[in-house]
C-alpha cells in the first residue's frame, strides 16, 4: 500500500520529469550561437528507418555560428543533409570533403519574437506538466482511508511547495532562454 510520502515523492519524480524534458525542448531552439543540441530533434532517413542525428554522425560546433556532422557512414551524407533542409530550423547544409558544414545565419528581429512564442508555448506545456503531476498525487492522497486529516493537509503542503519551487525554476529557465533568443 503506498504512503503519502511516497505519492509526495512520486510527484516530485514527476515534476523533475517536465523541468527537464522543457529544458531538453528549449535546448533545441535555436537563439544567436550555434549548440549541438540544435540537431537534436531532426530524424534522419537510414537504413530504412528515422534515426535520431546523434545516431547517424558526430555533430560540433567549432565556431559560434557553424555546426559540423561527420557521418559515421559517408553513405548518409545526402539523408542527413535533406533531415536538416527538410527540418523547421531555416539551414541551408553544404557537404564538403566527408563534413557537412552548417551555418547559422543571423535571426532577424521577426524570427526571433516566432521563436519566443515557441519557448512560451513550451514552457507552458512543462507547466501543465508539473500541474499534473502535483494533481495525480494530491487525488491519490485524498483517496488514502486511513491517513489522519492533519497529514493529507500537510502533504498538501507539500505538494504546493514542490510544486512552485519547479514552477520557479522553470520561468528562471524560460527568461534565461528568452534573454539568449532577443540577444543580437
């Protein structure tokens, strides 16, 4: 039978769980310096199947606006640079001697408000998240026969402590990602 801690615990794991899938997701927007993590999200076409980029090739970032993929195969070089044309980030791919180089062309004011939206947009969904999981726990404990009032009130507590703490880091995260994206 589970106890109140454990259902506190459980919705901590479970707000931990949005705070860094919303940092993974911002990782992957593109603000003004080129980041591995940009490439994160584009799926390759390879040996039949969608394969994450970190599968198919190495990726870095030798300077502050170029991305470089050495394919583990040379084989993939058109698929990976068709995944990037083909992908919402706005690069342009040029293959050249078994690397494929990626500038990163400079945002204009109109793209960077688009790519603020989106950081909003996700923050929001790491928010209901972190909502959902203080909710699932807060309705098992109510459940609980047995527990004495002054506990589920204070597990309650609890919870809407946890809860704004993750709430807190995750508008730290979105300022900090929103500063980077407007800086010119």
């Amino acid at each position: 039978m589970s106890t109140i801690p454990q259902f506190v615990k459980e919705a901590r794991a479970g707000m931990d769980k949005a705070l860094e899938s919303s940092r993974k997701e911002f990782s992957s927007i593109r603000s003004g310096k080129a980041s591995t993590t940009l490439l994160d999200t584009i799926r390759v076409d390879a040996y039949g199947q969608s394969m994450p980029m970190s599968q198919v090739g190495s990726v870095s970032a030798p300077e502050a606006r170029l991305l470089t993929i050495t394919p583990w195969d040379k084989g993939l070089t058109q698929a990976i640079e068709k995944a990037i044309r083909d992908s919402d980030l706005g690069l342009n791919p040029q293959s050249q001697g078994g690397v494929i180089r990626v500038p990163l062309p400079s945002l204009n004011e109109e793209r960077r408000k688009e790519l603020v939206k989106v950081v909003h947009r996700l923050a929001e969904e790491g928010r209901i998240g972190v909502r959902h999981a203080r909710t699932v726990a807060r309705d098992a404990i109510k459940k609980l026969d047995k527990a004495p009032e002054d506990d589920k009130k204070a597990a309650d507590k609890e919870l809407q402590k946890v809860h704004d703490e993750h709430i807190a880091k995750l508008e730290e995260m979105l300022k900090s990602k929103e500063a980077e994206i407007m800086e010119v």
